[in-house]
C-alpha cells in the first residue's frame, strides 16, 4: 500500500518537474475581488431568504417569538406529525402542544423511520439561496434525524441569516463537526433535466424564520 | 478502439437520442444562463476558481500530503490506488472486511472510470446505485450519457417502461413525480440496514481532511451517514486548498450543473465523528493516469474539472451526437479533452476531434479551462503521433510550410501555378483538379488565381 503512496507522490512530482523549486502554493496567485457580503440592509436580507426558500416550494413563514410554539404545533397538524424527533439542545418554549416528543437516545435507522419528522435549529441561512445550515450543534443533533423522517420543521433565528454564500462559509466552523447545508426539499432533475421535490431525504421542508 | 466519427455516424440517425438530448439540453441550458445572471461578480467568481486549481495542482504533491495527514488525524483511514485495478482491489479487500456482501453506492465518476462495480460483483457483493439516474442506468444494464444525469438519453416513457418491467411495479404513469416515488420506495430498505456506503467526493479540503459531495435526492446522505462504515473513492485532483474556498465552489458549481441558486444538499464530513454517520472511514485517492494528465503543461488545466457538466449542456456536437459517442465515462468537450490525456491517443485520438472549436465550453466553464486550445494542443499530438508513418498529406503539408515559409519560394510558386493552371480553368472557376488533389475539388470548385497577384501590381504602382 505505502508503495502505491510512494510511487502516486513521486510520479506527480516527476510530472511537475517544470515548476520551480523555490515556488510555494502561495506564489500561485488568487484574486478574490468577489463579494464578500451582499451588503443589504439585515430587514432586506431576511425578506430575501424568505423569498428564496419558498422558491425551491418548501413551507415558510416569518414568525413573532412569541407565537413560535403555536406556529410549530400548526406546521404538526398541517403535516399530520403526530410523533416529532428532538434534540436536546431545542429550546422548551418552541416545542410544540399534542405532539410526543421523543429524544435523540441512539433512535436505530428503524425507530427513526418510524418517526413523522424532527424539530431542529440551525447554524446559520443563507439569503441569497435560500439554504439552511446544519453543523450539528446540540439544537440540531447527528445528521441522520433530518433526514431520515419524511418531514423536517427548522426553526431559523433571524439573527442567523446571512447575505451571501462567503458570509456563511465563515461562521462555521468546517473540518470539526459535520456540516449540512439544505435547500429546499429532498428533489432531482434527473427525468428530463426537470426538478421534481420529493425523493429519498425528507420530503416536507418547513422553514419558521423568528423575529 | 471505435472512433468517434464512428460511433456519432451512428448516434446520429436515432430521431429520439436527439429529440430527449435536444430538450433536456435546451431547458438547461436557458436555467444556467438565468442562474449565472443572478451574480454580479460571476467571472470574479470564475477566476477565482481558475486560480484556486491552479495552484492545487501546480503543488498537488503538498496538497495531497496535507490532505492525507489531516484525514488521518480525524479517524480516517487514507489508501492510495495506482490504477483502476487497484483501485478496485482495495475497495474489495475493504468491504470483505466487514463481511457485507451488499453495499449501497452513491454517483461517483471515478468509481465508474474503474469500473468498481463489476469487480464488487465478481467478488460476490451486490452494489445498489441509489442515485436515480444511476439506478435507471443499472436496471437498463446501460453505460451514463452524461456527468450529471447519467439517464439524459432515456425519457420519461422509457424510465416508466423499465420501472414497470425491473421493480415490478405495476399502473406507473410517466409523471416524474410517480417515478421518482417509485425510487424512494425501492431503496429505502437498503439505506436503513446497509452497513457498508460507497461514495465519490466533489472535494477533498487539504487544510483540513474535510470530503464534500454535492446532490439532490439525499441518497447521497443516506449512503454517506447511515451505514456503519463508508468508503470514498476521490480521483486525486479533486483538493481545494482550505474550508474558506467553498466560499467560491459553493457559488460555481451547482449554478452551471444543476443551473439551481443550490443543489439541496451539501455533505460535509471529516475523518468520522463520535456518535454521528459512519464509525469507520475509508478514503481511496485514486491516480489512474492524471499523473499523466499533470505532466502535460497545457493539458494539466483538464484536471481542474469540477464536473458541472455546463461544457456538455452547451456544445453544439454533444447535442446531437449524446454521451455515448464519446466511448467514456466522460463525454462532451471536457471528455474530448480528458479522455485522450487518460487513456492515451491510441485509445482516444478520435476524440480532439469531437469539435467545432467553436468556444461555447470555454465561455461556460465554471473554472476558465480553455478546451478549444487544449483540443488543438492536443490535435497537434495526434499529428505528431502519425507523423512516423509516410503519409501523402503529411508530405504536402510539409512541403506547403516550406514554400510558405519563404518570400521567394512563395512567389516562384505563384509564378508557377499561374502558369500550370490554365488547363483546369474554366470561366473563372476551377471544378476539377488532377490527381492526389482531386478530393478538394470533390464538393467545392476554387477559384483560380488572378493573372496578377498584389505583390506584382504594387511594385508596379
């Protein structure tokens, strides 16, 4: 096996006989005259994710703290969720009324199946392109929970939605936890090069944006 | 080896091929342009692509040993493949480890390149592509069409037919609704008790080990979170310096593949995480000739590839002729460049050809590689490599660079033609020339030349 390595490195570095010795990676230049932030106002960039989310026909709504519980207990009935996934870290005042709560103790692929849907937080969002950013932090949990059940309820803080792309990528924390960006439910566009939602991962995307 | 030319004569004639690949390349191409307008500082974006490649693969010795340590550090475990047979042997070797004989893969290109599944299966292990195109691709025992959607050759009615016929399920209509659904249905069981997940990768980070894959469906979440133990099969040009490039990456690729603001989801995962996907991780860098690729200073920017598939979506030939005529699991102008670096000019020299140089591909190229000057480049190879046999044209066009090459040889020569071509004139038009240059007046007439050329009426003035 440490042949192969051995052989691969030296076969590459044969192949780049033509680069000077004294060039580093960095001497390769790299402009990033890119934007950096979509530089809208915050109330603008939150109309915009909202926007944006909807596109890709999920369920969104922007929703007062103060009726978030109700809303999430709406989104249950709507769906006919009557058994949620919850991780820890969801906080109480959020979960919603009539609906068993079950918690994240190493649930089996099966028991998860079994599931309606899961009730999650989120690292960060995306306006621009209306993705949700997972990094499984306690509000979130391990990855399979938003995705095995067939419906996924996301609680977005509005404090968490970033402009652009650059502007997300730098508030998490890549290369330590797992990192799940959605957009949009599970789809394909591979009939026909044609979108259709709805394939393996969960099928129903309800967005709650709290003010 | 069939030649291009070959297959394409044959692509050609079936009406349907070109009507299913005609509207899917349509439809997508007009989304893309509509993505890519979105974005003020698309071709910042672009360059900063370019770049970033760039100097991954002017330094991919550094970059593939950062890479291999920081996988390591996080749990992984790294193997290193010299070619696609040994490729396939650890991949084997690996999955008998756990003693599965069935594996749940997600799309992967490179594992199609080696051909992973026939050696699972020689081997005694089932492989279930959950990807739907590729499960179309699998139950119709066919090869892919095309890097994105495998199945662009298939429409709706044929994907119904073979549900129907393969899965047993009976009274499909053809909405893709119904289809996909269909899908969902025949592979859930699998996702939940597979232990072993086969998957390829859209990006290896070197700064920190990270794997990125880029889908829709979420069967590529399926495969790369629930099973106990996962295998990725990454070619090994596939690095990004740091966690900060997808700032770029993120932005490129799903606008010019799937022509969306965003692919629905993105993975990301480093080494394994405790208590969360896979406890056991296997990475499989995978060279299989882009060493060779690498060596060539002009035919290097092949590797900086990302597979959106955009140069496919808007060739001219790829539209009419269908992946297939490419005889590679990478057709279009990205294939008719990287093929023939990958396998040699024996196998593929038909390839460079597959163009009208016409630079729609390089326009739409997320990360600016210049396919039409890589297809002369490597057009020039290809006369380079015939030139050991003593062929008629060659001598002509040599003899042709010497008289042009030569103020004085150039205007014997006109003196000379002039003279010579009094016999095929007629009313100012040429329509047959003698001999060895009969083929050029075959299909067109030339005109002869004038009975005083510029150069003489100027120094006459």
């Amino acid at each position: 096996m440490s042949d192969a390595r051995e052989e691969i490195l030296g076969r590459v570095r044969t192949a780049l006989r033509n680069v000077p010795d004294d060039e580093s990676p960095d001497d390769v230049r790299v402009e990033r005259a890119y934007r950096r932030d979509s530089g809208e106002p915050h109330e603008a960039v939150v109309a915009l994710f909202v926007e944006r989310v909807a596109d890709y026909r999920a369920e969104v709504e922007r929703v007062p703290a103060s009726e978030l519980r109700e809303r999430v207990t709406r989104a249950c009935e709507r769906h006919s969720a009557r058994r949620l996934v919850v991780p820890e870290g969801v906080p109480a005042h959020t979960r919603p009324e009539g609906v068993e709560l079950i918690e994240d103790r190493n649930l089996t692929h099966a028991e998860l199946d079994a599931i309606d849907g899961a009730l999650t937080g989120c690292a960060a969002a995306i306006a621009e392109t209306g993705t949700i950013v997972l990094d499984a932090g306690p509000d979130q949990g391990r990855r399979a929970l938003t995705l095995v059940p067939d419906l996924h309820i996301c609680i977005v803080p509005a404090d968490r939605v970033v402009g652009s792309v650059p502007e997300a990528v730098a508030r998490v924390a890549g290369g330590q936890r797992p990192v799940t960006l959605i957009s949009g439910p599970s789809a394909t566009s591979d009939i026909e090069l044609r979108r259709v939602e709805g394939v393996h991962g969960p099928r129903r995307l309800v967005v709650l944006v709290v003010e | 080896m069939t030649t291009f030319q070959e297959s394409a004569h044959i692509a050609l004639q079936d009406t349907q091929l070109r009507h299913n690949i005609g509207n899917a390349t349509r439809a997508i191409r007009a989304k893309r342009n509509d993505a890519v307008a979105e974005l003020p500082d698309w071709e910042e974006l672009r360059e900063a692509g370019r770049a970033l490649k760039e100097r991954v693969l002017r330094h991919l010795d550094h970059y593939l040993v950062q890479f291999e340590e920081a996988v390591t550090a996080s749990g992984g475990q790294v193997h290193w493949a010299r070619d696609a047979a040994e490729a396939n042997r650890v991949v084997v070797e690996l999955v008998k480890a756990t003693g599965a004989d069935e594996v749940v893969k997600s799309k992967s290109l490179t594992t199609e390149e080696t051909k992973l599944n026939e050696a699972l299966e020689e081997n005694g292990i089932r492989p279930w592509e959950t990807d739907l195109a590729q499960l179309i691709i699998q139950l119709a025992h066919d090869t892919p069409s095309h890097v994105l959607v495998p199945a662009i050759h298939k429409n709706r009615a044929e994907i119904r037919e073979l549900f129907e016929r393969e899965l047993g399920i009976e009274n499909l209509s053809d909405e893709p609704a119904e289809l996909a659904e269909a899908a969902r249905r025949h592979l859930r069981a699998k996702f939940l008790s597979a232990r072993v997940g086969i998957s390829g990768g859209n990006f290896g980070v070197a700064e920190t080990g990270t794997i990125a894959l880029f889908e829709s469906e979420g069967n590529g979440r399926m495969c790369t979170t629930l099973p106990e133990t996962l295998i990725t099969v990454l070619g090994i040009e596939k690095l990004i310096p740091t966690w900060q490039d997808f700032e770029v990456y993120l932005q490129l690729l799903p606008r010019s593949s799937t022509a969306e603001r965003m692919n629905p989801y993105n993975s990301f995962w480093t080494g394994v995480h405790e208590g969360d996907g896979p406890q056991e991780f296997h990475l499989v860098l995978v060279d299989n000739g882009r060493t060779n690729v690498l060596a060539d200073e002009i035919g290097r920017q092949a590797l900086g590839c990302i597979r959106c598939s955009a140069c496919m979506n808007f060739c001219p030939v790829y539209e009419r002729t269908g992946g297939h005529a490419y005889n590679s699991v990478y057709p279009g102008p990205i294939g008719a460049i990287l093929t023939p670096q990958l396998e040699g000019l024996d196998r593929a020299g038909s390839l460079p050809y597959a163009s009208r140089l016409c630079g729609a591909c390089y326009d739409v190229c997320p990360v600016k590689i210049n396919i039409p000057q890589v297809l002369v480049h490597l057009r020039h190879q290809v006369v380079k490599h015939e030139r050991a046999t003593l062929d008629p044209e060659q001598a002509a066009m040599r003899a042709m660079a010497k008289v042009f090459s030569s103020r004085r040889r150039y205007e014997v020569a006109q003196r000379l033609a002039r003279a010579g071509q009094w016999p095929f004139a007629r009313r100012g038009v040429i329509q047959h020339l003698p001999g060895g240059l009969s083929g050029w007046t075959a299909t067109r007439d030339i005109r002869p030349l004038p009975k005083q050329a510029f150069r003489d009426w100027w120094r006459q003035r």
